[in-house]
C-alpha cells in the first residue's frame, strides 16, 4: 500500500475518507451547528484550553497571518523568534503587514535558547509580542515552549505560538502554558485533509485585539466570534473538510490524548532509532527531536532525488526533502496523525534497502 510518509498532509483513516463523500449540507442549517459545536469542543479538549477557539478555512499559514493580523498595529515591535522555515515565515507575514519584526535566529538543528529570549526582551522594551515556533517542521525540532513561554509572561508580553505541527500530537497544554494564540492545521496531526485552520484566543489576546489595526477582513477574529455564538462562520466554510475533520476529532477523542501523545513518543523514537542503525545522523539536536518529524543528513554523495525515488519504487513510500538552506542537504521522514510502529518499521526497512542499492555502506 503507498505511504504518504511526509509532515503533512498524511494519510487518512477509512472513516476519514468515507466521511468525504457525503452530500453538501446548508453551512447554516441545525445540522451544521451540531457538528460545528462538536468539533469547536473536542478541539478545545485537545488544545488543553478554555479560551475562544475558531474553525478557519484556509490552511495552517492562513492561521499565522490571520494570529498576526488580529493581534498587531502596524509599526508594532515584535520579536520573531525563528529556528528554522517556519518561524521565518510568520516573521515575513509580520513584516507584510508592517509590524517591526526583531529576529532571535538560532542556527539550524537547534532549539530556541530561553535565556536569549529573556536577554532580547530586556533589550528591546518596546516589543509587545512574541512569535515561536513549537515545532520547527523544517529541521524535526521540538522547542521547549513551556520555559519558553514563561520567559515570555515574566514580560508580561503577548505569546503568538505556532503550534501547526505540534497541536494533536505532541503534549502542547495551551491554557497551562498560556499560550495567548496558539496555531494548529488540519493536515498535520489531526487525521483530516488540508483545508482547515485552528487558533485559539486568549482574554489577553482579545485585549490585544481591541487595539490592533491592521488590515484585516477575512480572518477578522471579531467575526468569527460573532457567528461563533450561533455555531457557525463568518463565510461559506470548507464543509468538506469540516466533514473530515469531525470524523479524525472521533478518532482521536476516542484513543485519547495521553494516549495519542505516547503514540507519537514511540513512533518518533521508533524512527530515530531507525536513523540511527542505518548509519545515518538525524539534524536535531536529540534533546530536542520532535515525534512528528524526523531530518535526516543526507550521507555523502547520495542525492535527495535518488532516495525519494527509491523509496517510491521500492515500496510506494514518500517521504520529502529539505526546505530553504537545508534544500538538497536533508531528507524528511514525517510521522504524526495516522501512524503507528508498523509504519514507521517499513519507512526504515525500505530505507535500509534502497541505500544499500545506491551503494551506501555505513
Ligand atoms: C505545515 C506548517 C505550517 C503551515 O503550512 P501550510 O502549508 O500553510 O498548512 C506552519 N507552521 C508549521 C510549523 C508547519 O509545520
């Protein structure tokens, strides 16, 4: 069977998919409200959160300039803190819409350091918010975001977390950590198909909004609210998606999050591990190696193109490159939403194979 084995979109259970199929429905009829109701709590649940939660069509990007523009003015400091893609991306949408975005880098395959974060909030008093990446797709690091966040409200400043890749798979308690926006979407861990963006809203985050002015209308989150009231949205939403969605939430409701959580713990370790017997030298620093995607230096003299196709060939397997920098350097390995020890067993095995045909001896 072929294997999308990327971070997103990943493969969807058979309930997912039949869920699909299913006529259109009035998106603002009692049917709609029921399951808009639904899915608004159980994602609620797995967010760990009492704060508004909003069902955005668009996907995970969508939710970051929808973060950024709720919360900012233009001229606002903030301070971009980017540990790869990712946190360069909400950075440059900030920039878009005019904020004065204050870069904290850290080089690639590292996690972002707290004590810098409290070292550039000291230095610069003027930045109101804070943008961190929980988890950094793009290199398969896991930040620490709890001490990172508590940095963040010694400050007292606004938290904007992207939470895309982490939200649904990894332990993220958005209310505990007081995470003010947190960031997911659809087709990373949720065992739904692209389409779908979540954010959640803090009461300090609504503070924010009361004075934030940049050009916003789509994604206003004041509209959201309002149609929220009465389960639905603003505009016509991806009912498709919506379909899917609800069904993946069923899903995941029932396996729990303690238990999707260690699910994620045992296939990340199970596919580094992998890396690791095949000779080969994940990116991330292992402290901090995300259990929803794995990085993986290429070996010498092997191309990323004659991995992938191999892989392909071989067993119908996907896996993908590097982005930005880290373009023709790495091969990813995704594993969250549906994906158990058995996939990730086959992805090394197949793995195992194809390098020894590309001659590659550790
Ligand atoms: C996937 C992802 C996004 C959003 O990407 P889209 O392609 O717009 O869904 C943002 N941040 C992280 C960390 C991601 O993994």
């Amino acid at each position: 069977m072929s294997q999308l084995r990327i971070p997103g979109p990943t493969p969807l259970p058979p309930q997912v998919l039949q869920s699909m199929s299913k006529q259109m429905i009035n998106h603002r009829g009692s049917e709609y409200h029921t399951m808009l109701r639904s899915i608004t709590e159980n994602l609620k649940t797995l967010y760990q959160t009492q704060n508004d939660l909003f069902v955005l069509t668009g996907s995970g990007t969508g939710g970051l300039e929808a973060a950024v523009v709720n919360m900012l003015s233009p001229g606002d400091a903030v301070l971009g803190v980017s540990i790869g893609v990712f946190g360069d991306r909400i950075a440059a949408i900030a920039r878009a819409f005019g904020a004065k975005v204050v870069p904290l880098n850290f080089e690639m395959g590292k996690a972002a350091d707290p004590e810098a974060v409290r070292k550039a909030l000291k230095a610069n008093p003027d930045i109101k918010a804070v943008m961190i990446t929980h988890n950094e797709t793009s290199t398969g690091i896991t930040n620490d975001l709890e001490a990172l966040s508590k940095v963040v409200r010694e400050f007292d400043k606004l938290l904007i977390a992207d939470c895309v890749s982490s939200l649904g798979s990894l332990k993220c308690p958005v209310d505990e950590w007081g995470l003010d926006v947190a960031i997911s979407g659809s087709q990373k861990g949720w065992m739904a198909p692209p389409g779908l963006a979540f954010v959640s809203v803090s009461k300090k985050g609504w503070e924010f909004y009361k004075n934030a002015k940049m050009a916003r209308f789509y994604w206003d989150f004041g509209s959201a609210k309002k149609y929220l009231e009465k389960d639905e949205n603003p505009w016509t939403p991806a009912v498709t998606s919506i379909y899917a969605l609800s069904a993946g939430l069923d899903i995941l409701m029932k396996e729990g999050l303690p238990n999707i959580v260690a699910r994620h713990a045992r296939v990340g370790k199970a596919c580094r591990e992998g890396i690791k017997s095949l000779g080969l030298k994940q990116v991330a620093d292992e402290k901090y190696a995300s259990n929803t995607v794995t990085a993986v230096w290429l070996p010498q003299g092997i191309e990323y193109k004659a991995i992938s196709k191999g892989m392909r060939d071989e067993k119908d397997i996907t896996i993908t490159g590097g982005q930005g920098a880290l373009d023709g350097k790495i091969f990813r390995i995704g594993h969250l939403g549906w994906v158990d020890e058995k996939d990730i067993k086959e992805c090394i095995d197949t793995l195992r194979i194809v390098l020894s045909k590309l001659g590659f001896k550790k």
